[in-house]
C-alpha cells in the first residue's frame, strides 16, 4: 500500500517536471536564435565596422 501511495505521489511531480523541462528547452532554443539574429543584424546593419551590440 505504501509504494502505491509513493507512485501517486511521484507521477504527477515527474510529469510536471518533465513538461518544466520541455518548456525550458524551448525558452533556451528562443533565446538562443534571438541572439544569433542579433548579431547577424547588428553585423549587417553596422556596413561591415564589426560594432558590438552591446556596451560594457
């Protein structure tokens, strides 16, 4: 009865965790283009000067 009560318990919280993760995954690959397309941009709207898009 008690590993019942266990694998109840821990179903949900691996599937939540597994859907988190698949969400995190996506967020990474959106962020990672976004930043790619920055510097494509930023290198093509700069005429070739190499200017960073950031400032430190």
């Amino acid at each position: 009865m008690a590993v019942l009560i266990l694998v109840l318990h821990f179903a949900p919280i691996s599937g939540g965790a597994g859907f988190a993760i698949q969400i995190l995954w996506w967020v990474t690959f959106v962020v990672a283009v976004l930043w790619l397309l920055g510097f494509v941009f930023r290198s093509a709207g700069s005429g070739g000067s190499g200017g960073c898009w950031y400032r430190w």
